[in-house]
C-alpha cells in the first residue's frame, strides 16, 4: 500500500471537501479524488460513498480514518523522540596508532571528549605494528605514511618536522665528541628516521636501541645522547636543543585512515571530527615552527 494515499485520503476526511483537502496538500482536487480511488484499490474496500454533490465516509472509511490518524500521530512522536535519544549512544571507538604519538600528543587533547558525551568510551591502541582495520582490529587508525589499505578513507592530517636532539648537559659535557646515538631497535630499521639516523652514525652505531620513541626522549632528556625526534615532542622538554646536521630536514606524513561506513556512525564521526580540529590546530608545532632551541 502506498502510504501517500493514506496521507491524501486522511486530508480529504477531516477537511470534509476535495477543495479544502487540495488547498492544503497544495494540489488539484482531482489528485485528491484519484488517490483516494487508488488508495481503495489497494485496500479492497469502499472508503468514500461519492453523492451527486459530495463525498461521505463509509463505515469501513471510518474505521481507515480512525487508525489513519493513529499513525500520524504516532509519525509526529518520532521527531521528539529522535530530540531526546543521546546521537552518542554507548561506543567504545578505538584509536590504534604510533604509541609515543598517542601518549604524549594525542590522550590529553582527545580523551576529554568523553566528558561531553557520557556514553561515549575511547580506547588508544598504541602499537608499532599496523593493525588492520579491515579486520576489525580498530575503527580509527593514525598512520605514518601514505596509505596502502584499499577500500578505507584516509585524510592527511599533518606533515610531522623531525630532528636530532640532545640534551644541554651532554652537548656541554661531550662538545665536538657527541657522538652517542640513541636509535630504534632492528625491528624498526626501515623506518625514514632510522635511516635518517644511520646516515649520521656512520660506522659508529648506537649507544641504545628501542622500539619506543618515549624512550628514546627519555634517554635523550637524560643526557645520554642523540636522538631523532619530532620536533612537537620536544616543545615539552626544554632542556633538549635541536643540533645543527649537514642532511636535509626529515619529515614525514600523518594520515588517518578509517573505513567509509564505520566513519559515518555518530560516534566514530565525532572522534573523527575532535582529532581533525586537534591536528589542524597543532599544524604548525608539527612543522617544528618557533623550536624550543637550538645548540650553537
């Protein structure tokens, strides 16, 4: 059954003419009188009694004009239900990404979303493998580099500035002799800052390895050499200087990947939407805009 002949016939019962029904409908009678025909087709039954003059509900009409009115009632309740659902049901959104990006950057700007909407939960997944997002493992995926996944969303939030830093003490304790490099461990030799880092080691290698940047700015913080770091990491820690190279600056690119229905649930949107504004806002600290310092 078509439902908009219900609509026309509903119009015509409590308006009581074909005139006044077509006025407020804003068509012609005669497409009132052809939907309420089609409306009995559907139905198998007489609605209208038609007289020479005029229309008049037959008892089986007033019995479709009662339930009629029903379900417009019932129609107009949606839209103040609708007002009062929460658009953020309960939702766990997970957020898997680089683990020193998550920790130190990404939980104190994102998880105070959670405070807005009760319902929502985030959990950050900081891992230096990929987890895949075509399995289930994530719905929102921070990435390093260009995408390969096909079949997901990715939009590029960031270009992230790299650089080598140390400590003030141990530039002043080693001077021309720093040559203690804290680098990632062979897991992660393929990585652009690695290789990066190795270019200036030479033969040399590495005075400690790891699979975690927080690490490595922690031991860098500590005086116990130089490290490739970002240069948003080192805003937070002014006694780390840049130190000058003969390379040519190292970035890299941010994306976040998640696919396209996952993304368009309200929950997931807004996790979306919160760390776009964050990254947008933070667009110049990435580029290492106004360092913190530099060694001379």
């Amino acid at each position: 059954m078509d439902w908009d002949n219900l609509k026309f016939f509903l119009a015509w019962a409590e308006t009581g003419s074909l005139s006044r029904a077509s006025e407020k409908l804003r068509v012609d009678h005669s497409t009132v009188s052809r939907r309420i025909e089609m409306l009995e087709q559907d139905l198998g039954v007489r609605v209208v009694e038609r007289l020479s003059r005029s229309y008049r509900l037959t008892a089986e009409g007033e019995q479709v004009r009662d339930r009629a009115k029903e379900i417009e009632a019932r129609i107009a309740d949606i839209a103040p239900f609708a007002n009062t659902v929460d658009p953020l049901p309960n939702r766990v959104v997970r957020v898997n990404g680089p683990p020193a990006l998550l920790s130190q950057f990404l939980a104190p700007r994102l998880l105070p979303l959670q405070g807005q909407h009760p319902g929502l939960r985030i959990e950050l997944l900081g891992e230096t493998r990929q987890i895949s997002l075509s399995q289930g493992e994530t719905d929102l995926a921070l990435r390093m580099s260009r995408p390969v996944e096909k079949g997901v969303t990715a939009r590029k939030l960031a270009v992230v500035a790299y650089g080598l830093y140390a400590s003030r003490d141990y530039l002043t304790r080693c001077g021309g002799d720093a040559q203690d490099f804290l680098g990632f461990d062979y897991g992660l030799d393929h990585s652009p800052q690695q290789r990066w880092l190795k270019m200036l080691a030479g033969e040399r290698g590495f005075t400690l390895r790891s699979n975690d940047l927080a690490n490595l700015l922690t031991a860098a913080r500590a005086g116990l050499g130089l490290a490739v770091l970002p240069s948003i990491m080192v805003r937070s820690a002014p006694e780390l200087v840049s130190v000058p190279t003969q390379l040519p600056p190292l970035t890299r690119e941010l994306w976040l990947l998640f696919h396209r229905d996952v993304g368009r649930t309200p929950a997931v949107r807004t996790v979306i939407d919160h760390i776009t504004a964050i990254m947008t806002q933070a667009k110049a600290a990435f580029l290492g805009e106004t360092p913190p310092g530099a060694a001379s």
